[in-house]
C-alpha cells in the first residue's frame, strides 16, 4: 500500500546506480547525475503535492488567464519532446514572484509574477525554465542525494540483507521528505543555471527569442534594487547580477 516504497527491482537498480553504473548522464544537460528514484513513484508524490499546493493556494478563477498559460506553455512543451509527461499550466492566486514545476509536468505559476511579467515572450521565458528543471531531472537527483545521505545506511544493510519490509518506511519517509523539499526549498544555484540553459535552449527550438529571457531578468534585477528589502536579501543580490550574466552567455552561444 506504501506508494513510495521501492520494489526490489528498484532496489536492484539502486545498487547499480550507487555502487555499479555509476551516474548516468543527462540528454538536456549533458551532465552525468546520480538519480535511483523511479520516475513513477517520483509521479504519485508530485500528485500528491499538487494537491496539497491547490489546496492553500487555488488556481484563479480568470479562463483567460489560465487558457493564455496553457497557450504559452504549449510550443515549450513540444520543444521538450517529453510527451510522456501530464504537462500542465495553473495560475495560482497569490501575489508573489514565483513558479515551480513537479516532476509530474505540473507548472504552477503564481499571479504576482504573471501581473509582473506582463508579456508572453517572459512568461515563456519562466515557463522555459520550469521545463528545464523537469528535462534536467533535478527533483529526482536531489531525492536521490536525500536518500543517499539519510537513509544510505538504511539501502546498504537492506541491499545486503534483501529484507525489502524492514526499511521500507525509512526510505518512504526520506522520499516524502524530499518531494517536500522539492517545492518549498529553492533549488541550488547549479541547479537554477542549468534550468536557465535548458529553457533558452527550449525558447530557440520553439522558434523564440531567448533574449525575451534576459530582458525579463534586467527587469526583475531592477525591481529588486528599487525595492526596499531587508538587508540579508540585499546581500544575495550580487547572484541575480551573476545569473543575468551566465544567462547571457546562455542566449550568446550559438545554437
Ligand atoms: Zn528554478
């Protein structure tokens, strides 16, 4: 009944991602990462956290909005090529500045930022990124460097003992912890430029200009120095004029 267990097959396929294969490498990366996380278990719990995310934060009732969402989304989403995915596009009614995708193709995007952003090409630029985490597998890796730290000892004595029913809420919980994680928590820096990357390249095979993107950033850039902010959120300022930069790179690199 534990929807987040590991078969033994997908424990078998842990000690050979662990110990044997090794890290495989990532097509819209060209990373190699460390993923064991079975991308359908990765799927019950982006389900089970969309619900709980629509839960406290609903969609907005405004057709329009949502339908110009989808509309914007659609061309990225063929880019991505992953039709194997429930992509989906929701704004959700809050104010503030920010999306997120589930590993599921669930892209929430807040109303502030939709309000903030204003045109199409930098909501697609968003959207873009979004997809790039999807494509870059980024919540499967950070719930499998989860496991590996906290219930690495756990798999090793269970893949020596093959005693599956023995761990299998320790493991169950780490995953549970770590899709929390994958939501609430930002993701790390590596993990935010990849996405940029990833997302120009999808606006140019979407047949957009990446350089929608850029301008999006100045603008948010802006916005932070004309804001008056607490004096911890001044001193991360510095990383968005780094990010613009690598962006720029991203978008100057040819195709
Ligand atoms: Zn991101």
């Amino acid at each position: 009944m534990c929807g987040v267990c590991f078969s033994r097959r997908g424990l078998l396929a842990a000690l050979g991602a662990v110990g044997l294969a090794g890290c495989s490498e990532n097509a819209a990366t060209g990373r190699r990462q460390l993923v064991f996380v079975d991308d359908g278990q990765l799927a019950t719990l982006a389900d089970r956290t969309w619900n709980e995310v629509v839960a406290k934060i609903p969609p907005v009732a405004d057709p329009a909005a949502q339908a110009r969402l989808a509309r914007i989304g659609a061309p990225l989403v063929k880019a991505a090529g992953r039709d194997d995915l429930d992509w989906s596009f929701t704004v959700l009614d809050s104010p503030e500045f920010n999306a997120f995708v589930l590993p599921n193709g669930r892209v929430g995007f807040f109303r502030g930022l939709m309000e903030f952003a204003r045109d199409d090409g930098a909501i697609a630029s968003v959207v873009g990124h979004e997809i790039g985490h999807v494509l870059a597998r980024h919540s499967a890796e950070r719930m499998s460097q989860e496991i590996a730290v906290q219930a690495g000892v756990g798999i090793a004595q269970l893949l020596i003992s093959q005693e599956a029913g023995q761990y299998a809420d320790e493991i169950g919980a780490a995953l549970g912890a770590g899709a929390v994680l994958g939501v609430i928590l930002p993701y790390s820096r590596k993990h935010e430029l990849e996405a940029d990357r990833v997302g120009v390249d999808l606006m140019r095979k979407a047949g957009q200009d990446p350089n929608d993107a850029v301008r999006f950033w100045e603008r948010m850039i802006r916005r932070a120095q004309n804001t008056e902010r607490p004096p911890e959120v001044i001193s991360t300022h510095p990383a968005d004029t780094r990010r613009l930069e690598a962006l720029k790179a991203a978008v100057a690199r040819p195709a």
